[in-house]
C-alpha cells in the first residue's frame, strides 16, 4: 500500500471532464488523493499555424470549467505548459508520485510521447496506467477471424454490433462516488496569452444531442439544415462521454447515428495498425499519381473561390466557423483531388489547420476515402459531380445563399476554375496511368 503521504496523477488529454470518464474512475477508485493535472505541449503547439486557434480556445474554456467544477470538491487542474518529460520530471521531484493514470490516446506521436513517459516513471518506480475512454472498441479488441485487423468497414461493423454488450461496454463509469478522493489543492489558471495564443472569435455548439440525434437519418445529409449532432467537437476533447453518446443511440435503435460512432471508432483501429497512412495512401498504387500542385488553384480552393457554388459554400462555412457539414466535407475534398489534381494530403493539413473538431484518425480516413487511396474507398472513377450534388442535397440551394449570396449574380461571382468534363477527364487518365503502374 503507498505512504498517506503519496500522491497520484491523472493526466487530462483527449477527456476534458469529470464525469463518466475510465482512467479518472480508476484513479479515485484507488483511494490515493488524485492530482488532475493537463499539458500545454509546446511540441503540438509549434505547429499550429493561427495565433487565435479556435480549438486552443475550446480546450482553454474546457479546462477553465473543469477547474471550476474540481473547486466545489476541494480541489483544482494544475495546468502547465512544457515538454511532458520536463513536466513529469518536475513533479517527480516535487510529490511522492505513486501512479500516473491517463486514458489511451492512439496517434503515433501519442504513442511515442507515452512510450517516453511510461520510461521515465518507470525509472522512478512510478507506475504509468492507461484506460480505453474515448472509443468503445480499440486496438485489436475486433479483429477478423485470422486476427488481422479489419480494412473493409461493412464486416468490421457487423463483428462490433456482435460483440458489443451494452450493459458492459456502455456502462458510465460513477467518479462522483469517488469525487472526496482528489488531492487538495488550488492551483491559478494561467492565461491563454500566457502559452502565446489568444482568444477565436469562433462560437462552439453546446452538448445538446438528443432531439438532434432523434431526427439524424433523416437530416444528417442536408448542409442547409442544422440536422447534425454538432458533437464531433465534444468527443474530439471528451468534454461528452462516447460511451453516453452511443447508449443514446442504441436506446433509439438508431443504427445510422450508431454508425458514425462505428466509423470513428474503425479509423481510430486503422491509425492504430496503419500509422504510416498519415503521409501515405493506404493502396500503394495511389502514391504513384503525379499531382499538379497548382498553388493558385489551391488557394481559391482554400477561400471558397472556385466557381462551383456548392464548394464554395463549404470552405467558406469552414473559415467562418470552424466546421463543415459532414456531406460538403466529402464534395470539397473530391472537387480538391479530383477535379484540380491537387494532392490530398494539401487539403488534409488545411482542414487540420480550421477544423474545431479535426480528428487525425477520421479526417485522414476521410480524405484517402475520398481520393480513392483509402481502405474500404470510393473507387476512382467516383467523382462527384458537384451540380448533381447540389441537386440532391441542397436543391432549393438554402445552403449555398447562405454562404456564397453572390453565387446568382454572373458579374459578381467567379467563374468555374476548371470545366467539369475536362476534370473529370483529365482525372481518370491519371489514375489509370498511376494504378496501372509497376
């Protein structure tokens, strides 16, 4: 048993609540006083590209109300801002540290910075414990009969609904039982301006799921309507339990909200096996297509300026707000790599850069899915026609006179930066040329 004098950790990433939250639940569970700390990594710092990063806003808001809500209990986030190895090394000296508890994050530089951090403890005798949160299945928890890991989504799906057991794998974890268990304290919150970043301007939607899910298979296609869950933010950060989220939807034997969870959970798994994905196209043969790389062509994607209202509307909806409906997201990305030839991952860093809810795992998916490279892909030859599109989901064009208005005016708005056929012509040539190479 640990001294009365011992303390343990819990380190906040991916889980920014108390509630229903596993590695938290294990860490109080333990009766050793908790200290809550979170990481400011000037290694995932330096490479944002905005001064006012919308999601350093929504993290910062995030961890103010946290250390609101561990005040009421006595205690509070000790928040800082250094290289995870300098931070756990500093409070290596400055507590007698029993174990650090934290919940599983599964990027590659995750893994190499836990792998870092479980050596360090290690050396001091501290012991590093890691716990599923943010996905329901992980790692190699469905695998194929062979143990392979699947890369076709129908047969993975169908292997989840089979070993999913609500009353267990959806069960919240009670941490309020344990709530007495957090270590006393009362550490200052440091400011945003602090750790070189200022406040966006960009407003976040609310954790108010349940009528948005009720209505879901019906409105989830439509960029007019506000029919999404809005949540992708919400489990991007944990600030809403997955685990909630898919009891509500198995509740309401909704298998097309259940699905999209299903999806975030397979590309989570596919990272996971296949890291190198991140700069790479899952099918090799992809990686031979010699894109053009037109920087003019790629900046009036990147400002909504191409000619084609329905994407238009979509890059323009993402630099207002930070996000892009899910149906629009997959048109801009076909129109970027398809029609203009302009390598995937170009548009992949971009959405990185303005995306409030930007998953590594499911944004990567979602691009190589569009492109054709991807595992369980839209073939090649699928390109979307963005007029066809717009007639199927956005026909009375609500959403594209919201964000392009001057789309009816032919003196005010842009005309098409690349003729369709000519695209769509110019794009299957290469692919054949690139998937039928050596």
């Amino acid at each position: 048993m640990p001294n009365n004098d011992s303390i343990n950790i819990f380190w906040f990433r991916r889980d920014l609540r108390l509630e229903d939250n596993a590695g938290l639940y294990h860490a109080l569970k333990s009766g050793v006083p908790t200290l809550p700390i979170f990481i400011f990594d000037p290694e995932i710092l330096s490479k944002l590209v905005d001064q006012d990063d919308s999601r350093l806003t929504f993290i910062y808001n995030s961890l103010t109300t946290l250390n609101d809500e561990l005040k009421k209990q006595g205690s509070s986030l000790l928040i800082l801002h250094k290289k995870p190895t300098d931070a756990f090394s500093d409070l290596i000296r400055n507590y007698k540290l029993d174990t650090v508890y934290t919940n599983s994050d599964y990027e590659p530089y995750a893994k190499d910075r836990d792998t870092a951090i479980q050596k360090l403890l290690k050396d001091n005798s501290i012991e590093f414990k890691e716990f599923k949160d943010q996905v329901i299945f992980e790692k190699d928890e469905i695998l194929k009969d062979s143990k392979e890991p699947y890369t076709v989504f129908t047969p993975y799906k169908n292997k989840w609904l089979d070993q999913l057991k609500p009353a267990f794998h959806l069960k919240s974890y009670p941490t309020e039982k344990y709530f007495d268990n957090f270590h006393r304290s009362d550490f200052p919150v440091p400011t945003l301006e602090s750790i070189g970043f200022t406040y966006s301007k960009i407003k976040f939607p609310s954790i108010d799921y349940q009528q948005r899910i009720q209505d879901y298979a019906n409105t989830r296609d439509i960029p007019s309507v506000d029919g999404t869950s809005r949540m992708s933010v919400h489990l991007r950060f944990g600030t809403v339990s997955i685990r909630e989220l898919a009891r509500y939807g198995h509740s309401l034997k909704d298998d097309k909200w259940l699905s999209e969870l299903i999806w975030r959970d397979f590309y989570a798994m596919i990272l996971w096996h296949f890291p190198q994905t991140i700069h790479e196209s899952f099918k090799k043969p992809y990686d031979n297509i010699t894109w053009r790389n037109n920087e003019d062509e790629f900046k009036a994607w990147c400002s909504g300026n191409t000619g084609y209202p329905i994407v238009d509307a979509g890059m323009r909806q993402l630099n207002a707000i930070g996000w892009m409906h899910n149906r629009v997201r997959m048109i801009t990305a076909s129109f970027l790599s398809k029609h203009l030839l302009i390598d995937w991952r170009w548009g992949e860093a971009y959405f990185a850069r303005k995306l409030i809810d930007y998953d590594m795992a499911s944004n990567i998916g979602g691009w190589q899915w569009a492109v054709g490279s991807g595992n369980d892909a839209a073939p090649y030859f699928r390109i979307f026609s963005p007029d066809l599109q717009t007639k199927k989901f956005d026909p009375q064009l609500k959403y594209i006179k919201q964000w392009v208005p001057e789309f009816t005016d032919p003196f005010k708005y842009t005309k098409p930066i690349v003729d369709h056929k000519f695209a769509r012509d110019r794009i299957l040539k290469e692919f054949k040329h690139a998937l039928s190479a050596p």
